[in-house]
C-alpha cells in the first residue's frame, strides 16, 4: 500500500479512482461506503443521494432536530447534577447524535431510540457477540417499519434481495452517522474549553441568532446567519478530522505519485492506496506555522468555506483539505451532519459555559486522541477495559441568560 501526502496527488488520485480497498467490507459488507464494486456503489448512491437532499428531505427533519436539541438543554443539567459534577461530554454528544439520527433519518420511534441507543452504540465500540444478532434484528425490523429518509430507502432497495446490502447500510449508517458528528462536536468543544475568547465570540454570534429568529421555527435557509461557527466547526474539522485516515483506493489503471525532486513515479494498476487527513491538514507548508493551534479566524480558501455562503451542499474540499474526502466518493452524510451539528450548538451554547474538568486538564497531549476505525478524544479516566477507550470531562455552567425551556 502507498500512502500519499502529496496534496496535489491526494486530490487527483481520489477523484480519479473511485475503487474502495476492501478493507471494511468484513465490518460493513456490501454497504454504501465498503462496497468495492464501482458499478454497485454508483446504483447505491444515486438511490441514497436523495435522502441527504437539503430542499425534499433534510429541511423537512429541521423541527425533529430542534426538539430533540432543546429536550437535551436540562438532560445535560440533570446529569451533571445541576452543573456540581463534571460530565463526559463525549458521551454525552455520542448520545445525542445517535437520537437525532435515529429520530430524523431513520424516523424511529422515541420509544425505541430511547430504548436501544446505548445498546446499538455499544455494539459498536464494545461488541458482545452473545447480543449482537438480537441486536441487528431489531434494528432490521424497526428500520422495517420506519419512513425516514434512510429508512425508505434501504426498504425499497429490499427488492434486490441483497441481504449483506440491507443489514450493511443499517450498520454503517447508524454508526458513521453519529460517531463521526459526536466526535467532533466534542473537539469543538473540548477547544471552546481551551479558548474562552473564542467561547465568548460564538456565544455572541449564538445570542444575536436567538434574538433575531425569536420564535419562528428555524430552515437551513437561517443557519447562514453563523458564520463565525462554521468558522470554527471547519477549523476543528481541520484539526482534530474524524476520518484522520482518509480514504484507502485501489488504483483502476497505471498512474504515478509525485517522488523526490517533485519526479513522477509510476504506479501500477491495482495498487493500494492510502490518503489520509491528518498529514495535510496538519501541514505547516499549507497552513502556515500555527498549523498546531485552534484558530478559526486562519486564512482558509474560498472553497472550504463554501465561497462566503457559510453553509452549503457541495463537498468544502481543496488539495490540503478534505474532513468529508473527495468527490464522487465522499461522505453522503455531510449535509446532514452540518445542520445537526449547528443545531446542537445553538442550544447548548444558548444555555451553558463550558470548561475542562481538573482531571483533562492535566491530560498529556501526546495521548489525547483515539484513533481506531475514527477518531475520538482519548478517555483519560480510562483505567480498565471496563471503561470506555473515549471521553472528554468538563464542568457546565448554567448562563445568566439562560431563558429556553
């Protein structure tokens, strides 16, 4: 396998050669993102890409999102015992992010969501093979009798009988849909927590959208007035990327990777290769020498921040940058998890201060991040195998304007 860090190559090979590595396909079997078959990876796409259109589907879930969003506002309170506890926020998001998939793009009910979110997640970072047949079956057959939009789709493709296909996609779906959208939400804040001023700007922007939106029901066509969030959602997606590994190929014809002296070396049909994040979005050449610091005022291209619109449809990628990888393979949620993760920040922003608990704050940077299948804040509390291998501990506070619920 040849992994590349050209940031020239990395965007021109992904672009070009759409071929998965099999290597999910043991976990995820002929789901949408392990599929190596090009031909029926493009049939799946063009049958799921409707699901994560912004004006037929996604602006209609908005209203269940917000509900579940302000619902969160005193679960956070009740658990951190009324602020006099420090939480694992981790937890916390990994929670709320796999309700607001379940309820919205899968339209599940609240009982079962309720019922089987923690043991579906679990299923994943600590599987139990006793229970996990029990547990895909019943996420099959909710899956069933549900009408959301993911939901419909995996039922309609049914017809091609292809059970690895069916069961495939209700996993990865349930799991890339929520990990990776918690995982940052919980980056975001852990440098929040590490940023006050930046903090205290967001909130600003935060207060200032409440006040104008007053009771209206809030459209995707409002989330445009936050522009200094997508500022800072984009730098901790260039930071601390969730898919750190990027996306592994398999080349479809000879082609080359840039060498020494910038030497075009030739690369054969049929190789492997890796192009990961982490490398390029950490590259000082590319982002200059505070590459390592959390700044969401940082120079990033037009393109990366959807051309000043502040929130869009199309994929935020450039050379050095591509938190979602490269089109036409690249992550079908993205639309989804944009307005979710704004969402979520709206009303926890609205309500709550956030800051590092004692215990994180003495935590050695070497060994804070996770990297596994994605990547997640290391569990510092982590002191058996009992525990969780993720978490981030901080203190809420409770804001004088508090006024939501």
């Amino acid at each position: 396998i040849i992994i590349v860090n050209n940031p020239d190559d990395a965007e021109r090979l992904a672009n070009k050669h759409i071929k998965k590595v099999g290597n999910l396909k043991p976990f995820f079997s002929d789901s949408i993102i392990s599929i190596t078959n090009v031909k029926y990876w493009s049939e799946q796409r063009k049958d799921f890409q409707p699901a994560f259109s912004i004006p037929n589907k996604l602006e209609k879930i908005i209203p269940i999102s917000c509900e579940r969003a302000l619902s969160c506002i005193e679960t956070l309170w009740e658990i951190s015992n009324e602020g006099k506890d420090f939480i694992d926020i981790n937890e916390f998001l990994l929670n709320e992010t796999h309700a607001q998939l379940q309820l919205t793009m899968f339209g599940f009910s609240k009982n079962f969501e309720k019922e089987n979110n923690k043991t579906i997640r679990n299923m994943f970072y600590k599987p139990d093979s006793k229970h996990v047949n029990t547990i895909i079956k019943n996420l099959t057959n909710e899956i069933k009798s549900s009408n959301g939009p993911i939901s419909e789709i995996i039922n309609k493709r049914r017809e091609n009988k292809n059970k690895k296909e069916e069961i495939g996609n209700g996993l990865i779906f349930s799991y890339a849909g929520h990990d990776t959208t918690g995982n940052t939400l919980t980056f975001l804040i852990y440098e929040l927590c590490r940023n006050q001023n930046y903090q205290t700007i967001l909130q600003e922007e935060v207060d200032k959208f409440w006040i104008v939106q007053d009771e209206k029901p809030i459209t995707y066509k409002d989330l445009k007035r936050l522009p200094f969030m997508t500022r800072c959602i984009m730098e901790t997606l260039r930071l601390w990327p969730a898919l750190a590994n990027g996306t592994f190929r398999e080349l479809e014809e000879d082609d080359y990777v840039t060498g020494k002296n910038n030497e075009n070396v030739e690369v054969l049909k049929g190789t492997y290769i890796q192009i990961p994040n982490w490398f390029r979005h950490r590259n000082p050449e590319l982002w200059g020498a505070d590459v390592n610091e959390f700044n969401p005022n940082r120079n990033f291209l037009d393109e990366e921040l959807w051309d000043g619109t502040v929130i869009n449809s199309y994929n935020p990628s450039t050379h050095r940058f591509s938190p979602f990888t490269y089109v036409p393979r690249d992550c079908i949620g993205k639309n989804f998890s944009q307005i979710e993760m704004r969402i979520i920040l709206l009303h926890l922003l609205q309500s709550y201060n956030f800051e590092l608990a004692d215990l994180q704050k003495n935590q050695n940077d070497e060994y804070f991040i996770y990297n596994k299948f994605t990547m997640g804040p290391r569990n510092v509390n982590n002191k058996s195998i009992k525990e969780s291998d993720l978490g981030l501990y901080v203190k809420v506070n409770r804001r004088s304007i508090y006024s939501k619920l």
